[in-house]
C-alpha cells in the first residue's frame, strides 16, 4: 500500500499498480478560499480522492464536509483521529491569570477576535496572554495591540517542542479562536 499524505501529482507514480491510500485533514481551503495563499497544495486534492483505493479522514466533521462538497467522490472513508505522542508531563506549577494561544493566529484562525474581545475584560479581570509560535507579530498586530491599550499585557514567543509541552503545561486556560477546524490538534494537545 502507498499512502500518500499531500495531494500533489508530481508524488504521483503510475507505474505503481498496488493499493494506495491518501489521508484527508480538513476542506478549509474548499470552505475558506481566503486561507488560499501563493500556490494552493490542494488543487490536485479532488483528484486524488477520486483515484486512491480508500482515504483515511482525521474526524467525522471533515469526513462530512467532503461528503458535502464533493458528493461525487465515492471512495471509502475510514475515520482514523490524529494523536499526539506520549511525553511525559512534568507537574508545574501553573502560572496564575496566564491564557495561551498556540499556532498561526491569521485567517481562519481569528486571533483578532481573541485581541478585540480580550481588550474588552475590565481590568481586573485582564492577565497576561501569550502568544505560542506563528512567528513575531506583524505590523498590523502590533498596530491593533497598539490601539486595543493591550501592549502590556500581550506577547509572543516562538518554542521547540519540548518548550511548548511547558507552555502547555503551566498555562492557566488555553483558548482556540478558530473559525473552522477540521479536527483541531492544538485542542488535544492542550488537554
């Protein structure tokens, strides 16, 4: 069996006869054609769900949004859930009033909802709220932090792995903004 985990023909081999199988993550860029940045990996995705012998969906939601969009793909489906790999916690203490948002904060994801709804908690109620990877704010962020009144209490820093199992770990709440998800892993890794 092949398993082909990206949906680009050049990974295509039509001398390979055997069954192949491909994974299916999530319609966002079917659903959401604004998260469509530069060369778009998933043109050939429709293609590929109609040529593979079976297709391996990480959730029900996204088995159905395929089900919903491209009725006509008839390849079965087999559910097979993302997992996360099995690290050993340490037991930290957790930071008081600390809220963490981890990963790409742009389209889909609507970190500026989280901003705008954050700079709106009276002041007694703000903590600090960190930024987990997704690269340094833009300008654009730092102009709407900036203007929101929140500078001294946003940040952001990127992690390695074992890193962000810390961050994890010691935040007070971690909270997950996002428009659409397929699955949602930084939901599980948080748990």
């Amino acid at each position: 069996i092949l398993h082909h985990t990206f949906y680009s023909k050049t990974f295509w081999n039509p001398k390979f006869r055997r069954p192949r199988v491909a994974t299916h993550y999530d319609m966002i860029p079917e659903i959401f054609h604004e998260s469509r940045m530069g060369i778009n990996p998933h043109l050939s995705k429709h293609w590929y769900f109609n040529t593979v012998s079976h297709i391996l969906s990480i959730s029900e939601s996204a088995k159905t949004d395929l089900n919903q969009i491209w009725p006509d793909v008839k390849t079965p489906i087999s559910i097979t859930h993302l997992g996360h790999p099995d690290v050993q916690h340490r037991n930290l203490e957790r930071k008081k009033g600390h809220i963490i948002f981890v990963g790409v904060r742009s389209g889909y994801k609507d970190a500026e909802t989280l901003l705008r709804a954050f700079a709106k908690l009276p002041e007694n109620l703000k903590v600090k709220l960190e930024f987990i990877g997704g690269g340094e704010f833009s300008e654009s962020e730092k102009e709407t932090i900036d203007a929101l009144g929140i500078r001294s209490y946003v940040s952001q820093r990127n992690v390695t792995e074992a890193e962000l199992i810390d961050a994890y770990s010691k935040a007070h709440a971690f909270v997950f903004p996002s428009k659409y998800e397929g699955f949602g892993l930084p939901a599980l890794e948080a748990l």
